[in-house]
C-alpha cells in the first residue's frame, strides 16, 4: 500500500493529541498510576495472605531461641536463724526431698560432719516446703556450706563423696590444710 502525502497518519485513540499522551507527559504521572495499582492490588485476598505470611517468616527468623537453662540457682546466702544452731560457726545445710533416690546417701555423708563447730541441718522439701520456696531450691540433693554470718562459702550439687564434702568444709576452716586427694573437686 502507498500513501500520498496527503494523507495524515492514523494513530487511533493514542495519538499525539490525545488524552492519554497529555496525561502521560507529566513525571509524576507514573508515580500516581503506579501508587493507584498497588492501591488496588492490595486488597486481593492472595496478595494480603502471601504478604502476611512473608513478614511472619522474618519476624520468627529475627526472635532469638529460648535460652536453654544450663543450671540450677544456688541460694548466695541464709538466714541462719532458719536453721539449727544459729550461734554455731559453720553450718552445713542439706535440702532434700523424699522423692529423691540419692539425697538419703548425701544425708549419710553429711551427717557426720555435725560438731561443737559444725551444725547439721537437713532441709526436706515436704517438711520445709516454706525454705526450699524461700531459698528457691529447685535441684536437689543440694549441699551448702555456710559460714557465721550465713554467707554460702561452697555447695556441692548432687551426690557427693564424704572425701569432698570433708575437703571443701576443711579447706574452708582452715585455707591451705586439705591433703592432697581431699579436695572439693574443683
């Protein structure tokens, strides 16, 4: 097909003249026509779901996990009026419970070590649920050596040798006199 010069071209409904090239001239235009679709797009249901499941993704992959507990507390220090014979200078303190399996041979370890110096003291968690709650005592059985003013000087955790329990006592009375095999374990 030829054309003659006479014959002007034509561009349709999108012309040079027409709406769409005016509206299309100014910069901003795409910005409003873009912010227009987003607009709408985001009230599609699979858009808002796919959105939603997207940031809850990140939000689980930013949470830490849940610190994983590597011990048990140990009481830092007690009323020694809570226990047997406050005046005494040094007291070891046994909490126990009569679920537990290992805490009556600690008990028979302990014992022994009770003096004119040395008060002993058995704390069972049923009988004195009140101390276990007050010094939150949550692992037993738990061995504490305390000194005159009711500072926790050692504690042993779990079932112990009468060799260590004796080491740690005597090594607290007296610094630098515990033999060589007689120490608390550290």
């Amino acid at each position: 097909m030829t054309r003659t010069a006479l014959q002007p071209l034509d561009h349709g409904i999108f012309g040079p003249d027409s709406v769409t090239w005016k509206v299309y001239r100014y910069p901003t235009s795409m910005t409003v026509g873009f912010a227009r679709t987003a607009l709408v797009e985001m009230f599609d249901p699979l858009v808002v779901a796919s959105v939603a499941g997207t940031l809850a993704h990140l939000v689980q992959r930013r949470r830490p996990d849940a610190p994983v507990r590597t011990g048990w507390s140990v009481p830092q220090q007690l009323d020694r009026q809570d226990f047997d014979r406050p005046d005494a200078p040094w007291l070891v303190a046994v909490f126990t419970s009569a679920r537990c399996e290992t805490c009556s041979s600690v008990v028979e370890v302990a014992s022994p070590l009770e003096s004119e110096a040395v008060a002993f003291h058995e704390v069972e968690a049923g009988a004195r649920k009140d101390l276990h709650d007050r010094y939150a005592v949550e692992a037993v059985p738990m061995v504490l050596l305390v000194d005159a003013v009711g500072v926790v000087r050692s504690h042993h955790l779990g079932p112990v040798s009468a060799t260590h329990l004796w080491g740690s006592l005597a090594e607290l009375r007296q610094p630098g006199c515990t033999p060589d095999g007689c120490s608390a374990g550290d």
